[in-house]
C-alpha cells in the first residue's frame, strides 16, 4: 500500500518516522511521499525554514539510502491546486495519511487515493473537532482526552473513526508535554490499524455524542484575567505553553507566567480581601502567591519579557519591590 503521509508540526513526526520504518520492515507499507506546508520565515532574523515534519525527513532519507531505499519525495504546495494534484498523482498513491498537515482536503485532491484520506486528530471526537484540541482539552479541566483515527469526510473533523486511543490527564500537563505524549501514541496507533488496515477500515464507527469545536488560539488570548479563579488561570497557563504563553502587566511591562498552580486553602492560613491581581507575598514551599478572582495563584517560574526565564526566588531578588503590586 502506497502511503502519501501530510503533515507539518513536531507532533506528527513520529509518525513519519514510524510509516519510513514500516516500509524499512518490508510488511507492504510504502512511503510514496511526503506533503507538507512550504518553508516560513521565523526567527529574528526572518529566515525561512522547513516545517519539523520536513526537517526530519534528512535524516529519516539517511537511513533509507543505507537500506537501500529511495529519498522520500516531498511536496510544499502554497495550496492544493491542480498543479498539486499532479505531482501527487505521479506518486501512483493508495492511501492519504493525515496527522496536523494545515491544508483542507478537497474532492478532487482524495479522488486521487484509491482507499481513501483518513486523519489522525489529537482529542476524542466528536470532542473539540478543530484546529487546537490540545489546548482545548487543557482549558476545559478535562480528566481524559484521547487520539482518534477518522476518514477524512467534507466536514471538518466529522469521519468515521477506525481507531481510539483514551490518554487520562492528571490536571498537572501543559500543552507541549501532552503533544509529546500523544505523538508517540499516535504513531502506535496508525502502526497498528495500518497492519491490519482494510479489515480495520471496514469496522469504522460513526462519531457518538455531541459535537464540541475548538477555534484557533491568538497571540493576544494570553493576557491574564485575574478575576478568573486560580483553577482557571492554572489551565490557561499549561494550555498556552509553548504558546502563545500567558502573560500579564505592570506599568508598561509585560510579565510572562511560565509555571504556577492553585494554593490549596488549606496550605496557607492568610485570608485577604485583595483586588485580584494583587501580589500578596511569597511562600518558601510554593512560591509567589497572586490573588485571584477565587482563590491564590502560586507562580513559581516567571520572566520579563525578552529577559531570561526565572524561578521565583531569583526573580525576587531582581525585583524587590514586586510584593503588594497589583498587575
């Protein structure tokens, strides 16, 4: 079966990795090529650099070329289009493997794929269909999320699912070390339903329950809102790592929270009537304690912007009179 496998962020790299393995294995797996978004400029200095899934691929063709296999084949098409369709045709593909890829799937584009598009999506659907479910799960409070293998279908995230993968969450992860959780599930999962992939696809349930979606997450959704309860500020904060990172003010600066938690009311005895927002000390087992909407925020890792990461006892030093501000 010759796999087309499309996509860009790090959490889809293992599961490129496992698919050039799979075919290294010789079990009839083929990786036919690879689709991902074009090169984009980061950085200061505006240098265009590949997408991970495409920066993986040098290494990935190394250890082809030693087992004498071909390089895979990559395509960075700015959109889908006819010349697109093209060189995915000359791929002669089977299969659309999708995991975060960026580009919306057309009728046109998987008419070219004899067994059809499935994806692999990072929430238990129909829960959080969408761009960020991720996040989503995190700023929700949920105590479970997952990873479901779909068809791709003409609606958003609403495919059959061939195969699940239940992830219980302890309240205490961030979005990045989720994403590094699920990205090695999800690169077992698709390895098993592709060993056994038309008995598999022909058992594909439709999604049961109500739909929930999430939306795209912007820069500007960091900003802290201390009259949220520290539960909810807690979730945003390990939601929004790596990014866009939440971030509060003071005067004209901008102070990033990188780690915190909710003050249990039974580890402190202080009770305050401050404003929320208000510093109202530090605590030697828990950190910086901000007063919030309902309860007290602990922040034990900090920094000004463009400065460097702190914990909270460097960052005192540095900022004497930080107790009793309000942000």
């Amino acid at each position: 079966m010759r796999i087309v496998f499309a996509g860009s962020p790090a959490i889809a790299v293992p599961s490129l990795r496992m698919l050039s393995d799979m075919e290294l294995e010789g079990n009839g797996i083929i990786l036919a090529g690879l689709l991902t978004n074009p090169d984009s400029r980061k950085g200061r200095r505006g240098c265009e650099e590949p997408t991970d899934v495409s920066a993986a691929a040098p290494e990935l063709n190394a250890i082809r070329k030693e087992r004498g296999l071909p390089p895979i084949p990559q395509l960075k098409p700015q959109k889908l289009d006819a010349q697109a369709r093209r060189e995915v045709a000359a791929l002669t593909p089977d299969l659309l493997v999708s995991f975060a890829c960026g580009h919306f799937f057309g009728p046109l584009f998987l008419a070219l794929f004899p067994k059809g598009g499935i994806n692999v999506h990072p929430s238990l659907l129909p829960k959080y269909r969408g761009a960020c479910p991720v996040p989503a799960a995190i700023l929700a409070g949920e105590k479970e999320t997952g990873i479901c293998i779909q068809r791709l279908a003409p609606e958003l995230d609403t495919g059959d699912i061939l195969a699940r993968d239940l992830i219980e969450l302890s309240g205490h992860e961030c979005a990045s070390s989720l994403c590094e959780t699920i990205s090695g599930r999800a690169a077992t999962l698709l390895h098993e339903l592709l060993l056994d992939f038309d008995a598999k696809s022909s058992a594909a349930r439709p999604q049961e329950g109500n739909a929930i979606y999430c939306r795209e997450i912007k820069k500007n959704e960091g900003l802290i809102d201390w009259n949220k309860s520290a539960v909810e500020i807690d979730a945003q904060i390990r939601a929004y790592t790596p990014w866009p990172l939440s971030y509060t003010r003071l005067a004209n600066e901008t102070l990033i929270i990188l780690e915190a938690k909710p003050l249990d009311l039974t580890q402190t005895s202080s009770k305050t009537e401050a404003a929320p927002g208000t510093v109202l000390g530090s605590d030697k087992d828990h950190g910086i304690l901000i007063q919030t909407g309902n309860g007290i925020l602990a922040v034990t890792r900090l920094q000004w912007q463009a400065k460097k990461a702190l914990d909270w006892k460097a960052f005192l030093i540095g900022a004497r009179d930080f107790i009793g501000v309000k942000l």
